[in-house]
C-alpha cells in the first residue's frame, strides 16, 4: 500500500514496540509479516487468571494475542477485529475476554506500545471493567465480591525498571598526611 | 429492494408532467425540469433534520431521491420530526418514500433500511450526498466516500444547547479541505467505536434537538443542495461551514481548508463500471494486470470490507478455514458444523487485501460474486504500476 503517513507510523510501531520487548521480563513479540510488519503475535508471560476442570478461577501465566493494525487504523478501530485471544488456555477469565475477542477501548492511531500496555494491565487485573454487560458477566461478577488488595496479580511491571547510577572512583588526595 | 443509481449522465428517462393536481382537473405546479437530471442521497432520512429536509427535496423536482435510514420511528419522535401519529412503529426510510411520492409522483425515491456502511458504495455515486446523521463514524464513512466517488456532500447537525445549526458543504478537489481536516486527536477518540460486548451498531447520544431546530438546518442544507446542482441558484458555500447560532442571532462562516497533517488521504477515485455476470476472479485479476501493466503482484482490495481467512466458534473452539470478504450479513457466518453456535471472524485472521497469488485455483476460478462482490461494490486493483477502481454491475 502506498501511504506513507501508514507506511510511517507502522515503522514506528515497530521500532518501539520491539524495543519495549527488549526491555521486559514478560513480553515476547513476534512480528508477523509485511515491511513494515502490521501483525504481531504477543506472548505475555505473567499472572492472569484462567477457569480450571472445576470451573474456579486459578492464576496461568500465558496470554497469547494476536494484534492487527489494519490499513484504516489511523482514522477508525474496530477493538474486535484489531485484538484477537489466541489462548493458550481455552477459558481465560476476565470480565472483558471471551475468545476470540478481547474488549478494549481503542482510539484510532493509538500507538502498538500502548496497547500493548493495556493488554497487560488487563491480564494481571489492573485494568477491569466491572459491569454484567461485558464479554465474561460471570467474571465481572466473581470480581466484584474480591477484596481489592488481591488485585493486580502480577507485580512485575510490563518494562523492566533500570537503575542508572553514575559512580565516580574516590583519589587519594596529594596533600601531606596529618601528623 | 435495488438502489442502483445512475450517475447524471445516466439519468432515468423524463416522466410526464402529470400529478394529483393535473388529475383532479387544476393546472398542475410545474416542477423545474432542469433537475430531473440529477439524483441525490440522504442520509438519516427520518431524523429531526431529515425528516424536514425531504420535503425539501421533493418539491425540487429532482430525478432520483435515495432515502436511507436504517431506524423506525417511536412515540418520542412525534415531537421532533415531521410525522404524524400513523408513521409509528413504521421504517423511517419507507415513511419519507412517501413523503417524496405524494409530493412529486415523478420522482425516483427509493427507501434503503439499513445502515448506509452497509450499501455498496458504487449505489452511493449520485449528485449530492446529504448527511443528516447522528454519529461521527457516519460521518467520517460518508466524508471518505465522497471523496473516493468525486461527489460533493452537504452535512448537517444541531445542538440544542445554543440553538445550534451548522451545515459543511464539502466538494471534493485536489485542494478541497475535508471533515477530517478540522478534526484533532479528540474527535478521532470520540468516534463511536463497535465493540465486541455489545449488541447491534452503536449510537451516539440522541441530541433531542427541539423540531424548529431540525427544519432550520434542513432549510439551509436544501439551499446549499440546489445550489450545488444548478448554478443559476446561487454560489455554493463550497469547503465552508455556516454555524447559525439562533439563541443569539450571530451566523458564523468558516473556511475548511487542506491540512497537510489530515489522517485521511483525500484520493478520488476513476471508477470503471464493470458488467460482473459471471465474471470469474482470474478474468478480473487479468483485466486489472492489463490495465495496471503489472503482472502477478496483483493485490484486491475493498475498502472498508476486510477478507475472512478463518471461521471460529465461540463456544467449542472449533474452526474453518474460509476466504471471503466480510460484509454486514444479518445472519452473520453461519452455525458451527460441530455445536450449532454461531460462528465468527478472529480479527487477526483478516486482512484489507488479497493478493493474487495466494488464490486458490478453486478461488480463481469462482466467480466475483462467489468471493463476495455484489452490485454496486467497489474493488480496487493495485499493482507495482498502478491501481484500477471497479464499480461492479449485474
């Protein structure tokens, strides 16, 4: 497709959602095809919650979601069709999950990181919609009854947190010493 | 119900100048034949501003009048929109029909039930697109297509908070400022979004503008209309908006000027009606190489309308393989083969284009409407070289 102002934003995509994946514990991003790549598979590696054989909610440590950021991104989102579950657990259990779809709010244009951001957040439940008129109502409702001080799951933030510390050596001075 | 419509050099055949009134034995009112040339199309046909508007149009004498609104009217719009008591519980698209037949029997007028991103675009080539819609995504949908089809638009909204009026006329150009032009970040983040919790298409807050309200708007949208398609009326307020604010009295006209920085690409399009019947995916795919000078890279595109590779269900998981374009099909995708469920569409087993070469022979040898076309779509073509915009007919 020839749109450069497209074409431009999804190099920019690319650049820093791969550097946020360089810089975190618990995303992996696979880039899909196309130069620049418009489709990415993103493995999240951290605590959310899935529905175990007896129908209970128990923490799982794997999100895979596929993202597309088709040609009109920039001026309309359909959040259905720009987010899809891929699993690997077959029941995940949130108030906005039901797969194939996962329900957020997405502006048009909004950049990959953030929405990678949100992703996140809504997995370790740091992002809820606690409503009965969302994908999961039983979810929502199991949320409602939790104290809140169990939420979000996961402490690791999506971005490795860095210390940057500048050390200087302490020299001996040149004065004599002190009698 | 066929909205196929002809462009103004395709127009249907003059009519007789016979009305009711020629009937009854009076002279008739003469209708200014000079438009019966032209067709137009209004959008929100039966809302607070349409359903003032289509009078309007009616006594224009105008060829074609296309009515699309996908609501019906309530109790609630006795008191804002121009209806009586039997319109209730009636489709607003019909209900308008009528009012265009009784007014001018010679006129074309077509009612359309269904949302206008869910007409083929090619039916929305016309003289005049008039938008009195509710929403911003309609109105972003029809701004993208005027441009595309090369033809002008005239918008209107109102505000009851300030006896607000205010009416766009936009003609596409290589220069023309769009909607989209004026729009910031805000806006883009206002648009109604259709999410996958929720049922049906989504509505913006109803404006409850008072009925005045409406039919000033639809007054100054109907002037702009006829000035548009008849020169001797006057000069148009091309890239203008007017902002009438009757609280006050105070009219305001501001220019809508090109701005480099629109997300919105102002392309128009040269479309080339293509007769489909029976037209195989290969004959167009050779057509469009022809015409383009390329060779295999040939990609397919219907804007808006992204192909389906895969079919999920919901509820077992299961899913199949498919390769068709997506459209707003009421009875969406059909049942799983396993549990019944209905099937849907994993956004990200959807793509905006097709490319050639990764058809099946199957595909290749389908026809046009098999993959999805209809009457009225429009495809476009791209290769190395080049593209080509089909409009594609029966």
């Amino acid at each position: 497709m020839n749109d450069p102002v497209y074409q431009g934003f999804l190099m920019r995509q690319f650049e820093e959602a791969t550097a946020l994946a360089r810089q975190s514990d618990v995303l992996e991003l696979a880039p899909q095809d196309g130069r620049p790549p418009n489709r990415y598979l993103a493995h999240f590696q951290c605590k959310g919650l899935v529905r175990d054989g007896s129908g209970g909610p128990v923490e799982f440590n794997h999100l895979l979601v596929g993202i597309w950021l088709p040609e009109d991104y920039l001026r309309q989102v359909n959040p259905g069709q720009v987010l899809t579950y891929l699993g690997p657990a077959p029941q995940p259990w949130h108030p906005q999950i039901r797969p194939p779809f996962i329900c957020a709010h997405i502006p048009p244009g909004t950049r990959l990181t953030d929405v990678l951001h949100t992703l996140y957040d809504l997995w370790t439940y740091n992002l809820v919609a606690v409503g009965d008129n969302g994908l999961n109502p039983d979810a929502a409702a199991w949320y409602r009854q939790q104290h809140p001080s169990r939420f979000p799951l996961e402490r690791r933030p999506l971005k490795r947190r860095t210390l940057e510390l500048s050390a200087e050596p302490i020299h001996p001075t040149n004065s004599a010493a002190p009698a | 119900m066929s909205a196929t419509i002809h462009a103004p050099s395709q127009a249907p055949p003059a009519r007789a100048q016979v009305g009711p009134a020629a009937a009854a034995g009076a002279s008739p009112a003469p209708r200014p034949a000079r438009l019966r040339d032209h067709a137009v199309m209004l959008v929100g046909a039966g809302g607070n501003i349409g359903s003032h508007l289509v009078p309007h149009l009616a006594r224009m004498g105008l060829g074609r009048i296309v009515l699309c609104d996908p609501d019906t009217y309530g109790a609630e719009n006795l008191t804002t929109q121009a209806i009586g008591p039997p319109a209730i519980g009636q489709p607003k698209a019909q209900v308008q029909r009528e009012v265009v037949t009784q007014l001018d029997p010679e006129a074309d007028a077509v009612a359309i039930g269904r949302l206008v991103q869910d007409v083929p675009r090619g039916q929305l080539r016309v003289g005049v697109l008039l938008a009195c819609v509710d929403n911003r995504a309609t109105r972003l949908y029809l701004n993208q297509t005027a441009f595309r089809l090369g033809v002008p638009w005239v918008d209107a909204a109102v505000e009851p908070d300030g006896l607000l009026v205010r009416v766009s006329v936009v003609k596409p150009g290589p220069s023309a400022g769009c909607l989209e032009c004026a729009w910031s970040d805000r806006d883009y983040a206002l648009l109604e979004q259709q999410h996958p919790c929720q049922h049906g298409s989504p509505h913006a807050a109803r404006t409850n503008a008072p009925a005045p309200l409406g039919a000033l708007a639809a007054a100054l949208q109907a002037i702009e209309c006829r000035k548009l398609l008849e020169a001797q009326a006057g000069e148009p307020a091309q890239s203008r908006q007017i902002l009438l604010a009757a609280s006050t009295h105070k009219l305001y006209v501001s220019h809508l000027l090109r701005r480099p920085e629109c997300r919105f690409d102002h392309e128009t399009w040269s479309l080339e009606r293509l007769p489909a019947h029976q037209l195989s995916v290969a004959a167009l795919l050779d057509r469009a190489a022809r015409q383009t000078g390329s060779n295999s890279d040939i990609s397919l595109r219907v804007e808006g309308r992204p192909f389906v590779r895969r079919l999920v269900c919901p509820a077992c998981s299961h899913h199949e393989r498919t390769l068709r374009l997506a459209a707003h099909v009421p009875g969406g995708w059909g049942p799983c083969g396993k549990c019944g469920t209905p099937l849907t569409a994993p956004g990200f087993d959807m793509s905006d284009r097709l490319a050639a070469s990764e058809l099946p022979p199957s595909l290749l040898a389908a026809t046009v409407q098999q993959l999805g076309l209809h009457e009225g779509d429009v495809v476009s073509l791209s290769g190395p070289r080049g593209q080509v915009h089909y409009q594609i007919e029966a």
